[in-house]
C-alpha cells in the first residue's frame, strides 16, 4: 500500500521535470534535494501526530522584497508565512532555545509533517519551534501567483532566503523579548544547504545549525560530477549483484529492442505507459528516477533499493532483462494501472526549483559512460548555461555559491574559524556524496551513518528505527545540548562582568 | 603651511555636507568616515614615496552590478578599478601573501597615497599589494556620470561592494595561479568596518582582516548616540581646561551677538565668514566641524587640537569669547582671505557618502544639551527617516546593518566564532566609541593606543611617530604574521594528509 501511495502522490511531483514544459532543459533527472519523499516511503505504523497542527499557530510576517537593493521597488513587501509551536517552551525569562525550522524548496506544510525532530526534542530543551516558508514557495509567494512571481524571480534565490530568515528571527526575538534565548537552525537537503549557510553568514543570530544531508559541496566540481549517481550504483550493487548487473545491462538491450521495427511500442507495452513512448529517453529518465528515488530516500525498515532488486532478482526464471526490470519497478510502485503519466499538481513547487537550480543552484550532475551502473549523461557547463539562459533569458551563475558560501578548502578554511555546525549525512543518500563527511573541528562536525539515505536522522522517530539511526539523533541531541550548555556558561559569566 | 593646505584642499570637501544642496537634510555634521583629512595634517617631514605609483599598475575588472539578484537589469557590468604592485611578491609558487586594501567612500588614489601599511610591509611578507575602488567612487561607477549613478543607487551599499571584492579575489587569484596565497584584506574607517565584515562574511577568501578605526557598533545605539561628540570633548578637555570651557560657553554668546541688532552682521565680521551668515547655525556647524576634524585627526607631530587650543588660549589677554574661538579658528586653518566658502570640488564623494548613511550606513550620532562641550543637537530617528525619505524617495535601514553584519553582543557572539581580525583604534578618535576595543577572542583583537587617532596606524610612517605609535604597528604585524605562520602550517600539513 505504501508503494501504491507512493506513486500516486509522490512520483508524479518528481516526474514534473522529465514530462512537463520545464522539463525542455537536459537537467539532472534525479529527486529534488528535498526531506519529502521519504514521507510515503516510510514505516506505515508511524503516523503523523495530530498535535503537530494542533499546536501550531500561523503567522505572516511583512518581508522585504530586496534586502541587498535600495532601489523603491527592493522595498516592495510580501507576506512570509511561518508558525510557531509555544506548547513546550520555557519562555523568555528562562532564555529558553528557539529550535527554527529553515522551509526549502516547497510549501512548509509537508516539511512540518514530515521532520520530526523539532516536536520530539522541544519537551527535553524546554523549545520555541519556529517553522519559517521560504520565500516563492506555498503561501509566501510574493505575487498574487507563481506565474506572476516567476516575472520576478530574480528575487528568488539564497541569499535573499536567509536574509528573510534572519529578519523574521530577530523580529520575533524582539516581540517575544527573548533576547536571550539561543537560536537553533534545523534544515534538511537544501534547507539544510540553508542551515549551515544561516550559522556561517549569521552568526549572531543562530548559535548553531543542524544541517542535515546538505550537499554543500556539490557545487562548482568541488565534488566529482558522479558523485551522486556512484553512490546510487554502489547501493543497488551491495543490494544484489546481479540486480546491479541487469540494471546496467538494460539500457542497451532497451535502445536494441527500440531500434527495431515498431520497437517504441513494444517497449510501451512491455513498461505499460500511460501513452505511447516518443522515445527511448523517456524510459530511461523514468527508470533512472525511480532508482536514484530508490537510493535517496533508501530508508528502514523497507529499504526501496532492497525492493526494487527484490522484483529484479524475483522475478521467474527465465524472465528476460526488461521483464526483470519492469518487474523492479512494479515492486516499487505497486501495481498501478499505467506507467509515466503526466501529473500537473505541485507544478509551482518544480517551477521554482528549477529556476533555482538554473540561475544560483548550478549543481553539477553528470556521469560518463562506464562509471557507474547508468547510461552516459555528461553535464556539460557550456550547453547548461546555454540552455538555462534561452529558457529564462539570463545565464546561471555557477561559480555564485563557492563565491558566497565557500566550499573550496572547507576544511582549512572552517577549521579555525565557525563553530556550532552539525553536518549530518546518510552514506547511502547519493547526496552524501557532496556533504561534509569529516569533522573539521571540535564544533563542526561531521554525524553520519553507513546505512542512512537522505535527512533521515531528522524524520519522526519510528519502533522500527534501527539502533544506528536512534544512536545518530542522540549524538546530535547531545552535541546540541552542548552548544547550549557553552552559551548559558557564557551568557552568565558576561553578565557578571 | 600645512594648515593652509589643509584647508584650501580638503575642509572645503568636507564643507559639502554643510552647503551643498547635500545639506538639505541636517544629518551629523562631522568628518566622512574616512583615512583621509589626515593626508594634509601630517608632518611635512613625510613625503609620499614616488614609488608607490610607479610599481602600481591600474586594471578594470568587469563587475556585476546586482550580487543578489537574477533580474536581467542585475547582469550589467561596470568597470571597477584596481591595482596592483607586484614588485615585492614572492609569487605563487611560494604561496607569498596577498595584501588586499579594500577602497572605501572616496576615489582608491587618495588612500594610495596616504596608507603606508601596505607598501612599508610588504617587503618583509614578500607580499603582493592590491588596491581595490568600492563601486561608486573614483573611477568604479557603473554609470557614464555620479549623477546617472545615483539613478541607480539601490546598487550601492556595502554588500554589494563587500561582494564586488570577493570577486575581484577570486578572480585574480585565479589569474595568478595564486590558489594557495592568503589574503590579508586591510582597511580603515568605512573601508575598516568592510574588512572587518569582509573577513566576517568571506572568510574562505580573506585569511585575515585588520580593521583599522572601524566603528562597527556605532549602529542601532549599541554605541551610546554621543559618544563620538563625548570623545571630542574629552580630547579638548585633556588638552586645555580652559580651551575646553572657552568652546562650551561660545555657543550661548553666539547666540546672544545674533539676537542683537544685526547680530548676524557683527557674527560675520567677527569670523570674517565669505558670504553673510543667513543663522547661526551655519557657524555653529563651521566651528563644530573644526572641533570635530581636529580630535578625529589629532595626530602627531601636530596634534591639531593643541593648535585650536592653543589659539585659544594664546589670545591676548582681554580678547573675548568669540575673539578666542576665532583665534583657535585660525590656528587650524592658517590666515586665509575669508572662512566658510563653498566649495563643489568632490560633490562625487560627498554625494555617495550622503546616500550611504542616508540609505543603509546609519550612524546615530547626536548629543543633549549638557553631555557634551556642544550645544544640543539630538538624533531623532523618526525625523531622520523621514528627512531620508523626502530626499532620495526611499527611506534608510537602519537597523539593516546590525541584521547583517551583526554588533549587538559581540563578544558573546564572536568569542566562540570567527578569528583573525584586528580591530585597531586610537582612543582620541571620536570613531573609536563605536569600536571593539577590547579583545573578543585570541585571534579577534583589539589593538589600541591611548593617544591615537583616526586610522593612524595604517598611514605612511614618519621620523616623528611616538614610540607609542610605532609599537602599535609592530604589534599589527607581529600578529598577522602569527595568521601566516598558522596557515603556511595547515597548508602544509592538510597536503601531507
């Protein structure tokens, strides 16, 4: 049922990119850096606790257009939409924490869901949760719609993101009078990005940030162009051999079944699309989605890389190397009536990622021809920038984020400077690839599991969890607690001077 | 002579703000924040070294208009100047230093000329000597003329500018294959705080920043609204009791000559003004710009306010009030025809600084009527805004500054964050209340002297400098040779790794 739910509300979001105009462009075809996913993938026995909402309250907040603009259309407002969970909170006269959820790339709604980190650890640190949207995403879009807002989109971008975070925060510092109180930032894949980058450009702001599977150096060929598709083979070959083998081996037997007469429509009929295949790409970007959707969000107890290779490696003797695939990604879709239908929800969420991908967020996906278990897809820089620039009518700016941000030398740089930064990554989450794996000092640090996918250890805790997973959130509970235990030492012994 | 100098050259630019259409708004009325006006204070012993031009080579970068924000409008380039000496670098290969001065509000030649850290200690660093123009100034403005520029002023503020650097960086490093060279980034005054910010916000590309007078709390009131009039006072103070009630008690005498029959008349006999007063503000605000120039730039060998003080006191026995304080007048300035003539040498300079503090650089200076040896003239942000507003269409952020950048709490926050930054300060300096003047951390210092003055530990030396001066720039050094030996050690044991 899971899988059923999966593709019915999940998979069609994604597939936004591959089927939709947006998807003119050669992007990456691989899962939004995003918490979600995982959602409908996850241990059915955990549901989402009502009390979530319940105590939530929903603000807006009256953010500036343009932070880093003093021409009179910067100071155009929009409404920002966050919310707040006081239930737990020790209050201001006790300098009690904010934890501060840091939205991304899509409406908050499903992040507060979803993440669960912040309710489960708010009782034990007496917490504010304070869940903030990014701006052009869910309500806080800055136009009457996401069309309109797009005519405006180079408003829309990091910088500008954190910089509403840091003006919400220290606004809501002010009316709650909680001068005092630490500030924790919690983000997941971009958000996470967000995180560390809140704590790095505002320091002043957030004492520290948990930053979870954020690829922070997937940017600018810091990290090698494979490194996420490597990581996804790797998972399916320690899943199964051999359904790693029939993977690699299908995209060939796919252009040699294509490349026969009427062989589009045998491949439509064996793969039972939604409408005839114009080409052989369209299979193989489906296919390619499903398994690095597969590897991403690779979670306890099902483990979608050990199902997909389960309908692989199940399927009967004698089955040929498309059945066995097709038989993969019926195990993980469940048996739904026709494959790659297009889907038109959620296009707002895609619009904007993909602009951000086009113009500051140029992750540099690509992989040759025998690196890794996939088909030959270079990224080549020239033909994105091209690309990006006739779709939007300005160029990415791809060296922007190691400009802004760092990431060359992280570890020289960061090592005598910052502090209070989590780094917490899944060494199965082909994202890892691009995270920071190592520490680089006693207080930024690197937390991360073998077995873990993408933003796992901040997800709603389950009975099923494994002890890897439980012992990853405690050690970043503690390390937390540290940080707040060093501020508290701190602000006594300051107001004692 | 060199007070004749002085003020044929450079009062007359500071006089701007007073009568130039400029003055429209009555903003504070003292010295730019600039490492400048000292130029023609200084002891006429030291001459500009002709070297410093001749191994400076002038380049143009193409510099984006718009950091943070994808608009087309924001990918316009202008030319923004820089130049380099090389003569002393011990080049790439050896990783030698890069120092990097950062141009602050006026045209980057000036500086040149009168900042001696740079080429005084490159030698010893084998370090290469880089000059960069801030956007707006000089021969950096995105536009054809200042006044097609100041359509566009949204684009200019100090994250743009601080950004405008990294760039120009990153680039040159590049161009050198200088990857492994540190960067030292040096600058004083406004250029002071942007080196501070600058290691702050870019500490991937800057290795360490010496901030030279930079009064990065004088936002948001963490810096008491009087303390720069405070500190002038208690330099006139220290200097001459009697100097000091002489200035205090001419304000009401002023006052009572100009409500006489033609009062305005004797007022402008009496300090032989150019042009007839229209009030006596216009005087109030002449005498207070001297009192305020000479204690911001009480340097040694001279020490203007002695000077002042000096004519004031020396008045021969008898001479009134307003005789002494026309005395102390003309010590400063030296004989010249007439006093207060308008000037419009410069508006470029004047213009952009009006705008900086008009639009984001807000500095709240402003005093009571008993605080200080002034007469009252209160800060009041809502008449300021609203002043801001009238003149330019958009009003100030004044609290933008302390979001950003940060200041509130500062030891709290820096302590256990960021490292290599040297705040230094003359204590005479009136900017000097707005400064760190205490250490944060190991590595985030304060390095000040008691008799200091504006950024006078970054000018050129001189035969004459008190030992007390010389032992502060030994003390500069030594530490930011600490920086380099710390790094050179990382470097070498991260490629052993």
């Amino acid at each position: 049922m899971s899988f059923l739910a999966f593709s019915a509300q999940w998979l069609p979001l994604c597939l936004l990119i591959l089927f939709t105009s947006v998807s003119a462009i050669p992007h990456n075809n691989i899962p939004r850096l995003s918490v979600l996913g995982q959602k409908f993938l996850r241990d059915p026995s955990v549901t989402v606790s009502a009390s979530v909402w319940k105590d939530l309250k929903t603000y807006f907040y009256n953010q500036t257009l343009d932070h880093f603009n003093y021409n009179p259309q910067s100071y155009a407002k929009f409404k920002q939409r966050y919310l707040m969970n006081s239930k737990y909170w020790g209050g201001a006269n006790a300098s009690a924490p904010i934890f501060v959820y840091l939205g991304a790339e899509e409406p908050i709604d499903g992040d507060i869901e979803v993440v669960g980190f912040l309710p489960e650890n708010a009782p034990r640190f007496n917490a504010l949760m304070v869940y903030i949207e990014h701006r052009f995403y869910g309500k806080s879009i800055p136009f009457e719609t996401m069309e309109e807002a797009m005519t405006a989109r180079g408003y829309f971008n990091s910088a500008q993101a954190i910089a509403d975070y840091a003006e919400v925060i220290l606004y809501l510092k002010k009316k709650l009078s909680a001068h005092n109180s630490p500030i924790i930032v919690i983000g997941g894949s971009y958000g996470g990005m967000l995180a560390a980058w809140f704590r790095l450009k505002y320091p002043h702001i957030a004492l520290g940030a948990l930053a979870s599977s954020a690829p922070i150096l997937y940017f600018d060929d810091i990290t090698p162009q494979d490194g996420y598709y490597s990581i996804v083979t790797k998972d399916f070959k320690e899943a199964s051999e051999t359904c790693y083998e029939t993977i690699k081996q299908s995209w060939s037997v796919i252009d040699e079944v294509a490349s026969q007469k009427n062989g589009l429509s045998i491949l439509s009929q064996r793969f039972m699309t939604c409408s005839k295949l114009n080409n052989t790409i369209e299979l193989k970007n489906y296919l390619e989605l499903i398994y690095c959707q597969a590897a991403q969000y690779n979670s306890p107890p099902e483990y979608p890389v050990t199902v997909v290779c389960g309908g692989i490696d199940g399927a009967s003797q004698g089955t040929d190397i498309l059945g066995r695939i097709f038989s993969g990604v019926v195990a993980y879709t469940g048996n739904i009536s026709c494959h790659m239908i297009e889907d038109t929800s959620n296009i707002e969420t895609a619009l904007g990622w993909h602009w951000q991908k086009c113009s500051e967020m140029v992750i540099p996906l690509g992989r040759g021809s025998n690196d890794t278990m996939f088909f030959a897809k270079p990224f080549i820089l020239s033909s994105f920038i091209e690309d990006c620039k006739s779709m939007y009518g300005v160029p990415p700016r791809p060296h922007w984020v190691t400009t802004y941000y760092g990431g060359h030398d992280i570890n020289m740089v960061l090592k005598r400077f910052a502090s209070n930064i989590i780094f917490s990554n899944g060494l199965r989450d082909p994202y890892s690839s691009g995270g920071v794996l190592k520490d680089i000092s006693d207080s930024v640090v690197a937390v991360h599991t073998v077995n873990g996918s993408h933003c796992l250890d901040i997800l709603w805790k389950s009975q099923s969890d494994p002890k890897w997973l439980t012992n990853q959130r405690k050690e970043e509970v503690k390390i937390i607690k540290g940080w707040i235990k060093k501020y508290y030492d701190d602000l006594l012994s300051s107001s004692k001077n």
